[in-house]
C-alpha cells in the first residue's frame, strides 16, 4: 500500500523497503540522501552522483528529514553496517 506523505516527492511503499520513507518513482530512500548531506556533499551535487534525481527531489527529501528526523535516524542506525563486520581495508 502506497501512502502519500505531505512532502511533494517523498512517499513510502509497504513492498518497497518495507515502507521506509522513499523518493517516488525509485528506490531511493530519503536516508540514502541524508546521508550523502551528512557526509558533506551539497544538495546541489547530489543529482551528479544520483542521476535518477532531480534537486527538487533531493531538497523535499532534506525537508522529510527536518520534519522527521527521529524516524530517518532510526532507519539509518538500523542499516548501518557494524564497525566489525567492515573490512579493514575498505576503512
């Protein structure tokens, strides 16, 4: 079941990452983009690395986060892959 959200690009789908929060139209969580803006990579320079996105895209997804941000940090902890399972060499 698709469920609208009140921004204009984020919606979250039950059989899409288990309705995580997700730009419509694509996979691409709203966490994804949080955390590529948390890395320091500009709004603006998003769309370079992520073709399939406009920057409207990008800016509501940034947007969703201001407005949700305990439900977006939740799902980023909940994917982040633990120190000890991370090759040395990739560090």
């Amino acid at each position: 079941m698709i469920q609208a959200t009140k921004h204009r690009y984020v919606i979250s789908d039950e059989n899409i990452l288990s309705g995580e929060p997700i730009i419509e139209g694509t996979r691409t969580p709203v966490r994804a983009i949080v955390e590529m803006w948390r890395q320091g990579v500009l709004p603006e320079e998003i769309p370079s690395q992520l073709p399939h996105l406009t920057l409207a895209q990008v800016f509501d997804a940034l947007s969703y986060y201001s407005d949700h941000q305990e439900q977006i940090n939740a799902h980023i902890e909940r994917n982040r892959i633990p120190d000890e399972l991370i090759d040395p060499l990739v560090k």
